[in-house]
C-alpha cells in the first residue's frame, strides 16, 4: 500500500546514513509522543517530532528533530530487544555538513501489533563526543508506526 507522508522529505544533505551512503527507506512514522533529553555542552529537554525509519540495509532509525538533531541507528534490526545502537549529534549545519559527535547507545525497543503493522516505542542513553561538543544524552519514543516489508527483512 501507499504511504502518506505528514511531514516534507528531509532535505538530501540529511539523507545519508552514518557510512555517508544515502538512505533508501522502506518505511518511516511518526511517533505519538517523545522526549529528548542534552545534557554537557547542549542544554536540551524537549519533545520534538521522532521519526523512525527502517532503511534498506536493515538498520532501524529514529530521528529526534531538534536543536542539535539526535539520530540513533541500530544495525541488523530485528524488532523488540536490546540493542548497541550508534548515536549522532548533530549541531550547526555549516552549508557542507553537519558538525557531528558520535557515541555508543543502549537501545531498548518494544514492539506491539497494530491494526496497519507494528508500533514500536524505546528508550537510549549515551554519552558523545566529537566536533559538536560532549555531553550525555537520553531519549525516548512510542507508538511509532511501523510496517514491515518483504523486502525489508
């Protein structure tokens, strides 16, 4: 089936995964509700819209837009369970390219049924570092819409 989109595509510097290659995503919600929370060298606690994607090479990522955005990637996604995920920061966009720190993430995702596919919800906390500041970080989101794809998994 289709999907509609409530939110315009993010612009093409966005659209890359964390190797620099570019995302082709098999499915992408948005979830019911959210929290980011910075701490260190950003000040943040807010509920910015979350959006989660699954990609084309299986890894599953949620996007928190705010300032700086917060993306945390979990390769090989196989649905509700822990996971090692990458998490980046990023902060200023330069005109060529994100300032970004990187950092190593706890990730607990849940998984329910729904009438159209799944909901997935979660909870990360990191620490990161690099060329846009030091800090921890935590989040979480619920009731993301997710639908699985033959060619997805």
């Amino acid at each position: 089936g289709r999907v509609y989109h409530r939110q315009p595509s993010p612009p093409k510097a966005k659209s890359v995964g964390l190797d620099g290659q570019p995302i082709h995503a098999q499915a992408r919600g948005e979830s019911a509700v959210s929290h980011l929370t910075v701490k260190g060298d950003y000040q943040v606690d807010t509920e910015p819209p979350t959006f989660c994607t699954l990609n084309a090479d299986k890894a599953f990522q949620i996007t928190w837009r705010a300032v700086p955005e917060v993306v945390v990637r979990i390769e090989n996604f196989r649905g509700a369970g822990e996971y090692e995920g990458e998490i980046r920061v990023r902060a200023t966009y330069t005109g060529e390219a994100y300032r970004t720190s990187k950092g190593k993430a706890k990730v607990s995702i849940q998984v329910t049924a729904a009438s159209s596919g799944s909901l997935v919800s979660g909870a990360f906390s990191s620490d990161y570092t690099g060329e846009s500041g030091k800090g921890t970080v935590s989040g979480s989101f619920e009731r993301c819409p997710y639908v699985l794809t033959d060619t997805a998994l």
